[in-house]
C-alpha cells in the first residue's frame, strides 16, 4: 500500500515513505486529501469516494483514420495496375 493525494476525484500524486506521517510533513489540510492507495495505482488514477476504490483512466479513443480522396485513388490505381500485371502474366484471374 502507498499513499496518495487525490484531488476532484484523481490522484494527483504519491507521497514517499520518507513523508509519513503526512499531517507532520504537509499540514493537516493536505492530508486530509491523502488516501491509501494500492501499490498499481499512479497519478492520473480515478478515485471514487463513495466506494473507497481507484480505478485506471479509460484508454482514449482512437479516432479512425480519414482516409483523404487522393490516398483512395491511389490505392484503386495500384489494385488496378497490381491485378492488370497479373493479368499480362497470365496468372491473374478476371478483374
């Protein structure tokens, strides 16, 4: 276990041992925002107070790749000459 300072609901970071007893290090103020907190948790972790538990930030959502009208039009004219080689080699089957 280690212990964290957690603010609007995320740790915001994680104190040393050598900081231990908080009150005595940071004030009173400061460790009343202080949590024990699993050895996997870091900073940028999700607290939720009413349970007592941390959970890891969501991944963020990759957004999926445009692809512009030019990058198409490329990739049909190289799947056209690709299979239109095919075909003048004799090996290729009808478009």
């Amino acid at each position: 276990m280690k212990t964290v300072r957690v603010a609007s609901g995320i740790v915001q970071e994680i104190i040393p041992d050598y900081a231990h007893p908080v009150d005595q290090w940071y004030g009173e103020a400061f460790a009343a925002q202080c949590r024990e907190a699993p050895d996997e948790v870091t900073a940028g972790w999700i607290y939720d107070a009413e349970a007592g538990t941390f959970a890891a930030p969501a991944e963020p959502e990759r957004p999926t790749p445009q692809l512009t009208t030019e990058e198409i039009m490329l990739d049909m004219m190289t799947e056209l000459e690709y299979r239109t080689s095919l075909l003048e080699l004799g090996i290729g089957g009808a478009l």
